[in-house]
C-alpha cells in the first residue's frame, strides 16, 4: 500500500447547550458551545469503512445534553472533564478525548425598586443580559491516564489612554513612526493558561476561583504596568499570573496592538494635546509571547487560532 494513515479524529463540533439550574426563584444560567474530538482505533472505518468502532457522532452530542442533566455544570473545566473521561473510559476503541467549551457569560438585570413591587416580588432573580466582554474557553484531553487542562479567554478589549511609550526602537530608510511618549496603548486579549493538574490523585483546582483570579490578575497588570512596550505589559501579565496562582505552570497570549494615532488638527488652526485620535482597526502590530514557570516546558501551541 503506497499509502498510510496519519492523525486522525472525529466527533461533533459545536453542540449549544445552555444549562438553568433553579434555585427557587433564583435561576443561574450556564451556556457553552461545546466541541468533542475524539480519536484511537479507527484506521479500519478509514480503509475499509467499517463502522464497527465509531460511536455516531450524534451520540457525542446526545452524551453533551445528558451530561448536563445528570451532572450540572459547576464549570466548563469540570463538565469536560466528565464527557473526556467518559468517552475514553466507555468506549474501547477510544483511546483519547479533547473537549474544547466555549463559555458565554450573562449577569443579572437590576431591576428599579418600583417595577420589582409591581410585579409582587422584591427583587428578580430570572433576568440575564448577556456580558459582552469577553469568551471564556477550555480545553480538556484525556488519554485514559492523564489530563491535559487549558483554560483561557479571548476578545477581552482593554485600554490605557496614558503611562504608555514607545520610542528608542531601531530606524532605516523605511521609518516613518514617530517616536511616542505619552500614548494610548489598547489591545484585544487572547490567552490561553495550563494547569499542572494532571492527574486524578492531585487535588483538583477550583476551576471558577481560578478563572476569575487570572483574569484579576491579567488586567491588574496591564492596568498597573508603565508600558515602555507592549512586549513588556505581555511579560507582566503574564508573569503577575504565575506568580500568584500556583496551579497554573504556562500562560501564552496574542496581543494585537489596537492602533490609535493623534488626529492632525493643525489644518483646522486647532492643537490636538492628545485629545482625538483616530482608532485603526488594521494593519496592526501581533505581539505574540509565553510565559512559564522557571524550569517548565512549553506547551501550549503558539498559534492559538484554533484552540
């Protein structure tokens, strides 16, 4: 055979589960895009198309909305921890499962004191507005003896309209930036973090406390970080983040640099004192970096499109 199979998976991508849990009148709302690869013994539906070893993808996607009947869903961490184990550990030709979860985050509407005692009740506890701020994402695989977890978030827009340089950088012939010593520095976050959580005989991290101590974290840096370069605002992000949560060993973001440039007003007889800029949505600079604990390896993919 002057061919032979290489990596290979299937399973069913994107399956919306939004989960209500009832806690009397009070409702609390979980909603993932949840996507199940899963791979092992299956070169014979490849050569031949037996199907003697394929669970149905559509199963895959039955198993999602069961499993968050009988187990809930305490965090997206958590629920794909229970669909990797239960794939591989069910299922005999499955030898490793990769859940990748997409979390929508909603709040609570506050309601004014007069619409709530029309309605007879003292405060409503059923209303949500959907947080536009970010995504939060996982990634769980399993190999039936160890659990890889990475967790992270995109699309979480963050901006300081001072305390940011950038001069001193290296000029040719095609240099035409001028050197800036008070600008705004704006970016669009995307990070993933790994858990050295491993295996099922170490304590499992609160995932939900995790998540929202990193994103704490993160912003607390770039908040408190004078920026000589956007480079050096990644680094401390990242390195305020393994500093303070133990249970994470690796952090890698991609962090494309929001443009905004001073508008010239002179033409107008007006002087811009950094007041109106012009936000550029393209061409942008990508700093892109990792950060790890000293004497980890790396190894989350430095191209995080898609994961």
């Amino acid at each position: 055979m002057p061919t032979i199979l290489g990596q290979n998976q299937y399973g069913k991508a994107e399956n919306r589960v939004v989960k209500i849990t009832r806690d009397g009148a009070t409702h609390h709302i979980k909603d993932l895009n949840v996507s199940v690869a899963l791979s092992g013994d299956m070169d014979e539906v490849h050569y031949s198309g037996s199907n003697a070893h394929v669970l149905p993808t559509d199963t895959t996607k039955n198993t999602v909305y069961a499993f968050a009947k009988e187990y809930g869903i305490e965090s997206a961490e958590q629920f794909g921890i229970h669909l990797a184990r239960h794939f591989v550990t069910s299922q005999e030709p499955i030898h490793r499962a990769r859940i990748r979860i997409e979390e929508y985050a909603w709040e609570r509407i506050e309601t004014s004191d007069a619409n709530s005692r029309f309605i007879g009740a003292d405060e409503v506890k059923h209303s949500f507005v959907r947080k536009g701020q970010e995504t939060r994402l996982t990634q769980i695989t399993f190999d039936g003896e160890n659990w890889e977890v990475i967790s992270g978030l995109k699309d979480l827009v963050v901006m300081n309209s001072t305390n940011s340089e950038f001069w001193g950088y290296v000029k040719d012939k095609y240099t035409t930036l001028k050197e800036a010593y008070d600008r705004i520095l704006a970016t669009q976050v995307a990070s993933r973090w790994r858990f050295n959580w491993t295996d099922d005989e170490q304590k499992m991290p609160n995932w939900e406390k995790s998540y929202e101590q990193v994103r704490k974290h993160m912003l607390q840096a770039f908040a408190e970080t004078y920026s000589l370069s956007l480079q050096q605002t990644l680094y401390q992000m990242g390195a305020r983040i393994i500093n303070n949560r133990s249970e994470i060993d690796e952090v890698r973001f991609s962090l494309p640099n929001k443009h905004h440039f001073l508008v010239d007003l002179e033409p107008f007889g007006l002087k811009n004192d950094n007041e109106v800029y012009f936000a550029a949505d393209r061409p942008y600079g990508l700093i892109e970096a990792t950060v790890l604990r000293d004497g980890c390896e790396a190894r989350i993919p430095v191209d995080l499109t898609n994961l």
